[in-house]
C-alpha cells in the first residue's frame, strides 16, 4: 500500500486542487497551460521535459499543474501572470522554503535549478510588502 500511495502520481504527477495534497515536499512544479482534452501533444511535450530530469533525480518530487488553476500560487512566489507558452518552474525544499527558477525552461535549466534547491544554493523567495511610507506621525 505504501508502495502504491508514493507512486500513484508517477515520476511527473498531474498536479490539480483536488490532489494537491499528494505532493510532498521537496517539490518542483513547472505551470503552464496544461489541457489534455484541447490541447494534449503541447501537454506532453512539456511534461516529458520535466519527466526527463525527474529520471536522473529522485530525491526530489515533480510534478505540473495548469498555470490558470494556480494562479494565486503562482502569485506565492511573486509571479503574477505566467507569459507565454514555456514553463513557469517554482519549488520548495523540505523545510518548505520557496524558489523560483530564474531561467527560461530547459531541460538543462530545470535540472541545474533542481539540482541547487536540493543542495542549499538557493536564494529563498520570501513574499514581502511595499515598503510603507514614511510613518512619522503620532500613533493614532
């Protein structure tokens, strides 16, 4: 059962709101725009890219999810709106620190990006305010 439960999803899981628990950290997910009835070779063709570094580095979790239904994610790690048709890549590692992978998508990029989250090389993304204005004034 153990078995079954950590390989349900495969190497690339197909990450959506009513699985979302699934997926453990450490875990990078690429999001875009993941549509298997419209759209499913542009589907595959990305997945398999990611499904090419998931092969080599087991010690992390990879999976995709549409970038339309994570949007508030996305906006988690300071993304406001994935442009385009490649890739967006986030992450976290297993304290649940988050990163974003600078780059644009490649296999090689993906894979140095991962490579590094595992290994500490990372800056954190920490969300934060604008800085607030000069606050001078007496307390209210």
């Amino acid at each position: 059962k153990a078995f079954i439960k950590e390989n349900f999803h495969g190497l690339v899981g197909i990450r959506q709101k009513d699985n979302i628990r699934d997926f453990t950290d450490p875990l990078v997910v690429a999001y875009y725009d993941v549509d298997y009835i419209k759209n499913p070779k542009g589907t595959n063709y990305w997945r398999n890219r990611v499904l090419k570094v998931a092969k080599e580095l087991s010690d992390v979790n990879f999976a995709v999810s549409d970038k339309d239904d994570f949007t508030h994610e996305l906006n988690e790690y300071g993304i406001d709106y994935a442009k385009g048709d490649k890739p967006v890549v986030a992450g976290r590692d297993a304290d649940g620190n988050k990163f974003v992978m600078s780059t644009e998508f490649s296999i090689e990029n993906l894979s140095a990006f991962t490579k590094d989250l595992l290994d500490g090389k990372l800056e954190p993304f920490v969300k934060s305010e604008a800085v607030p204005e000069s606050n001078d004034g007496p307390v209210k």
